[in-house]
C-alpha cells in the first residue's frame, strides 16, 4: 500500500487499487476515537446516457437518486438503518449531480460497520412491491422540494442558463420520469455504475490500513469487471438561453440566485486550479470582506444571507451567488459593473495576498472536519487529483489569473438570474 505524508497538513494517507479494481483512500489519524467511511460511486443524476457491454441506455431522470434509496433494502426484510444503530454507528447517503455516496461514523464496531457498509451497496435487492411503495415516497420529496424556496430557485436557474446539459433537470427528477423506474431500470444502473472499478472507498480515523484493504477484498471479492461508459453528449455556448426567469412562493420578499456560465476545465490540475482561481474571484467580486459587498449591504439592496462562490459538476461550472433583495436586478448590475472595474484597475494593494491566505486558511481548518475532508477527497479524486496538494496550487494562483477570469466570465451574455417573488397580496387574503 502505498503512503503519503504531508508534512505542512500534518496527514498520512494510503492508497491502493484493490485486484477488483476498487480504490482505497485511507487518512490515518491516530488517537482519534471517531471514524468515518465513504463509499462512493462515481455516479450521479446527469448520468442518465450510458452504454453497456456495447448496449445504448437512456435512463430515467431521478434514477440515481432512486436507487440511492432502494439500496438500503436487503433480502429478507433486512433494516440496514437499524443493524447501524445497533452498532453505535449513524448511516446516511446522498446523491448529487456526478456522484453517490453512502457513509457511516462510528467510535467502535468499525469492522463490522465497513462490512455492512460494502455489503448493502453491492447487493441490489429491487422488487416490483418495494420499488412502486418508494415511488410515492419520493414523489412527496419532490413535492416539497419543490415547496421549499432555496430548492425552487435554484431548479429554475439551471433550467434558464443550460439548453442540454443535464444539470437542468433537477436531481430527484420529476413525478412523471420517477414513474418510468422499474426494478429492471434500477438493476441495469446498479450492474453499470456499482462496479468496485467506478467506485471509491475513503476512510478516516485511527485504522490500520491494511484491515481496511483485506475486509474490502473478502467482502467484494477480487474480480474485476467493467463499469458502464457515461456518454456526455451536452453541447453548450456560454451565453445563457435565457437572462431571466421569475416564480412567485410564499416568501417573506424577493430571493435569488445569479449565477455566470463558465468553461469546464475538465479534471487533473487544469480543472482545480480553476476552481482555486474563480474561488479567489469570487472573494475579490462579492466576498464578505469585498468593496461591493460592504457598499451593497449599506445600500440596504443584501443583507447576511448573501453569499456565492464556484460550483463545479461534471461537464459545467459557474460563478454563483444568492440571497433576499428587494431588488436582485439592481445587485445584479452592480456585480457586471464592479467585475469591469477590478479588470481596469486591477485588485486593490495588499487584497491579493490576504485573499490567499485567508482561503489557504479556511481549506486548512476545513479538515478538522472529518466529513468534510471525506468528501472533497472523494469528490477531487473522481476529478483525478490528489485533495492534499492544494496549498501548492493556491500559492502559484497569480492575480493576473483572477483578473483574466473576471474578464472573461463576468458579462451580461453568460449571466442568467432566477427571482422568487413573494405571491400577490390577494393570494394571501383570508377565505370569506
């Protein structure tokens, strides 16, 4: 197994391709008495277009997130939740855009834990009686995720910046594709995705890495075989098909989300330092610390729920900010008009560096947090790169970098903002 120190974070890691193709990212801590494990799979929502053993699929919208539910059934009426439980440990998962995730913090039982956390994600149990009762399950979540603000706005502003990347459809999908979700459907995705060759096994605590690997190996087996090919056939200009998109909720004043499409820079170095400059970019545009952000908030047009930064998924990326105003048009003109003027006149004397050491600083505590660091390794591996190199990469960041950012991303063509408007008064009014 291989092992990597760093000296400057104070981490140890070890890693290793298993014979079956899973890999291993193991951060030893010793003297801790939690532990953490994500198992995850480089799939996500926006998967929905694949091939396997040379057959064309297009899957459902909703699926991923579907079968992220349906896993936690086990033969024989199995509560996976509950054997958790019974082991001192809390089990959970999630799915985003371009991946899932199971997970388990635990302070003792930690082996049978990793057993039972590898055991439930590779076997597939769907039945027809199981997979129509989560149906109406998920159909409420999908009803109040679409009840819940944050979620709407969001939803729309993806729908009105990308004409075909998947990213527009939201990731628990909608009540009809839902209903194109059989135990068939699920078993296919689960055969193309769920393969220890497209997965990734992240632990954290004081374990001995070599347990880890050989209860990994007698609970998957050793044989190897191929996972699905994603096809990625999104096609999209940087200018947003539409600059607006408004909604009316129950909402106390107006909230928004503005967001500015950029390039994806792929993965390898090339796509985090992208993200490590526009996160700087960000900071230097709208940041709490930011000239605007402070004339902004006098102004009264935000107030403390403001914020943004870069978000990347698989295939797309943009500079986002959110938050209530009673005039998001107003916030978003000032942000194009304070973008040109950083790019004239450059960053003020002395901000550059305090930016990156502050950002440095915030990575840095960031991995007190055992879930946190679990992720973004996790996340920045399927972006093939090595999580612990950051500080090298903020450090190289140049401010001409940031500035040629701004001037390229921060325009009116690749802007789109999605307002959420409070309903009508009479909406409101009592019933006679």
């Amino acid at each position: 197994m291989n092992r990597v120190s760093y000296p400057e974070l104070d981490e140890t890691v070890f890693s290793d391709t298993l014979e079956n193709g899973l890999r291993l990212r193991i951060v030893q801590r010793r003297g801790f008495t939690k532990k953490l494990a994500y198992f995850v799979t480089d799939y996500g929502s926006i998967h929905t277009d694949f091939s396997l053993e040379g057959q064309a699929f297009q899957a459902p919208a909703g699926v991923a997130h579907y079968l992220e539910h349906k896993m936690f059934d086990m033969p024989g009426g199995r509560d996976v939740s509950e054997e958790f439980a019974q082991l001192g440990a809390s089990v959970n998962a999630f799915t985003s855009y371009d991946m899932t995730a199971y997970y388990f913090s635990c302070t003792e039982h930690f082996d049978e834990c990793l057993r039972l956390l590898l055991e439930f994600v590779s076997t597939p149990y769907f039945t027809e009686e199981s997979v129509e009762k989560e149906r109406g399950i998920i159909d409420q979540e999908i009803g109040m995720n679409q009840d819940a603000p944050d979620s709407r706005v969001f939803d729309n502003l993806m729908a009105a910046m990308y004409a075909s990347h998947p990213i527009r459809v939201p990731i628990l999908g909608s009540s009809q594709t839902i209903r194109q979700i059989t135990p068939e459907v699920l078993n296919r995705c689960h055969q193309a995705f769920y393969t220890p060759e497209n997965m990734l096994l992240c632990v954290i605590g004081d374990v001995e890495p070599e347990a880890v690997a050989q209860t990994a190996r007698q609970v998957l087996g050793t044989q190897r075989w191929a996972a699905g090919k994603k096809n990625r056939p999104w096609q999209e200009d940087m200018t947003c098909p539409r600059a607006e998109i408004e909604d009316t909720m129950e909402v106390a004043m107006p909230t928004f989300n503005l967001a500015f499409k950029c390039e994806s820079a792929g993965t390898g170095e090339r796509a985090i330092r992208q993200e490590m400059v526009a996160d700087l970019a960000a900071e230097a545009l709208f940041g709490e610390s930011s000239e605007l952000y402070l004339r902004l908030y006098e102004e009264g047009l935000i107030d403390s729920s403001f914020g943004g930064g870069f978000e990347t998924v698989d295939g797309c990326a943009m500079l986002l900010c959110s938050g209530d105003s009673d005039d998001p048009r107003a916030v978003r003109e000032a942000i194009l008009a304070q973008g040109k003027k950083l790019v004239a006149e450059g960053l003020p004397q002395g901000s550059f560096l305090r930016m990156k050491r502050s950002a440095l600083g915030r990575r840095i505590r960031g991995l007190d947090s055992f879930d946190g660091t679990c992720f973004r390794i996790c996340a920045y591996h399927f972006s093939d790169f090595d999580y612990f190199h950051f500080p090298e990469v903020y450090r190289s960041v140049e401010e001409g970098e940031i500035l040629d950012f701004l001037n390229r991303v921060v325009c009116p063509e690749r802007c789109s903002l999605s307002i959420i408007y409070p309903l009508p008064e009479e909406d409101h009014a009592p019933p006679l």
